[in-house]
C-alpha cells in the first residue's frame, strides 16, 4: 500500500491534466505546438497541448522536474509559453479603433481578478490600460457572470507602430484566481493598420501614419500610470516569479497571494476556500474515474 505521501505526490501530479479551467473560444487565441516545445521542454508543451484550459501554475509544476524547461526561452508568463512560431496564420488583422467580441469558457469558478490588454511581446508589458478589467471575476460565491465570459473590447486608436508587425502584439486574457494561486492566460495575435477608410484597397500593412507613431505611451510611462490604476494585470504571482519587472508593481495591492502562493505551487493541493479545496477533490475523483 502506498504512504500517505506518495499518493499526496501522485494527485499532486495529476492537477495539471485535471484543472484546466479557462481559455478564450474567441478570437481563436495561440495554441502550443513545436516551437512551444523547444523552449519549454517536451513534457510542459505536452501538457498544455492535452488541456490548454491549464495554468501557468500547473505548467511550472511540469517544468520543475524537467532539464528541457528553458525558462528564458519558455517566458511562461507571456501567453503560458505559447509562441508566436506556432501560430504565424493565426494572425487577426484589425483596425486601429476596431471592436472585438470575446468569447471565454470558464469551466469552473475561482475568485480572482481578470482583464483583457494589449501586451508588448518583446517585454512582457502591458501598452496603455487594460481594455476591461474584473476586480472580481469568476466568483466561487457567485459563479461565473455572462458578462465575464460573453463582452467587447476596443482597440485603442493610438498603438504604437510596432504593433502593425505581427507577432509584436497580442491581446492577451489574463486572469489570475488567487483564491487558489492559478493563473490562466490566452493570447490573439493581431496586427493593426492604421486607416480608416474601408475602400482604400490596401490591407493592414500599410498606413501606419494616421496612427501617433510616437504615441507617449513608453513603457515606463505606462507602468508607472498604470501601477496606480490598474488593481489586477501581471500581479503578485509574477512579481513572486521575479519574472516580469513590468507588469508587477503596486497591482497587487496588498494582497494575500504571496503568503499562500509557495505553498500551493509546491504541494499543488488548493489552500483556498473550501469550495475550491471540495471542487479539487472532485476533479481529482473525475479524473480517476475515467471522465
Ligand atoms: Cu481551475
């Protein structure tokens, strides 16, 4: 018969293929696939490519026991390590303005907070503020809202350039559950043009110069603007990570997820409400009987 620990460490192992629990349906967000897989190792892309309602979380869980994990390379915290390479025609062409309906299947509630923004690739920062944000989204006691799952975003009309070359840019979902410590992630690769006018014949390569090239909008300039606004983005799990100097400061206002998160990540078992520990359980039982 089994310790107590070892079959504590298998159920601890099973979380990843059974708590998936959110990704957008629409737009069609990144997928993983071989690129994914060079940079964060053969088990981590595995992982996702059987669920990809996973957390990032769960993929570090995969990660910690793997010597292909590059976590320099992986940037797990942009898009959950999904890579633009594996998704070059997955490119949603829009314009400068332009509203987009979002569709998100949330399999199972977790309190948390959540937004929408548009994230600069090449350093894991959000430009300008988030398109929505939740300060309370997916709520345990509440279930999952229609408008959490079912809403517009806009475009801003001022993007920087760089966001008319594909793979620059993405809309990337972001929620991160502290009630339990799991983030969840989905990124839409777009590219902007900047025109207007819907006869001018020219896709959305072109016009970049009805868009502020040199829009204030710096990276700095909007971190430290957004730190104070924003209560949610990149957050105390990030900052936790020492991964994302960009996205981390003043948005985890004072929360308690840096007291609990070490231990979730380590052991994998919840340690938050009850429901969500009863909700684990479940999952865990499904998973074992075969559904
Ligand atoms: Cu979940």
């Amino acid at each position: 018969m089994k310790s107590f620990a070892a079959t504590t460490a298998a159920l601890a192992a099973l979380l990843p293929l059974v708590h998936g629990h959110g990704f957008v349906t629409s737009p069609q967000p990144r997928m993983p696939g071989p690129a994914m897989k060079a940079a964060c190792g053969n088990q981590v892309e595995i992982n996702q490519q059987s669920d990809n309602y996973g957390n990032i979380q769960g993929e570090l869980q995969v990660a910690a026991t793997q010597n292909d994990y590059n976590a320099a390379e992986c940037d797990i915290w942009l898009c959950k390590g999904y890579k633009f390479d594996d998704n070059k025609d997955n490119v949603f062409s829009y314009k400068a303005g332009q509203t987009i309906d979002f569709g998100v299947d949330i399999r199972a509630p977790h309190t948390g907070v959540a937004n929408v923004s548009v994230v600069d690739t090449a350093s894991n920062s959000v430009i300008g503020q988030p398109l929505i944000s939740w300060d309370v989204y997916a709520s345990t006691a509440t279930g999952v809202k229609p408008d959490e799952t079912s809403f517009k975003v806009t475009l801003p009309t001022d993007l920087p350039s760089k966001c008319a070359t594909a793979g620059n840019c993405v809309l990337q979902w972001y929620w991160y559950a502290q009630s339990i410590d799991q983030t969840y992630e989905s990124c839409i690769d777009f590219t902007v043009g900047g025109g207007s006018a819907s006869g001018s014949g020219s896709s959305s390569s072109g016009s970049t110069t009805s868009m502020p090239a040199t829009a204030k909008t710096t990276t700095a300039a909007v971190q430290s603007s957004s730190a104070s606004v924003q209560p949610l983005t990149t957050l105390a799990t990030q900052a936790r990570q020492g991964t994302t100097p960009t996205q981390a400061a003043g948005s985890n206002s004072g929360s308690s997820s840096s007291s609990n998160g070490a231990g979730t990540a380590a052991s994998g078992i919840p340690t938050g409400s009850a429901q969500d520990t009863l909700e684990y359980v479940r999952a865990v039982f499904q998973y074992l009987a075969g559904n």
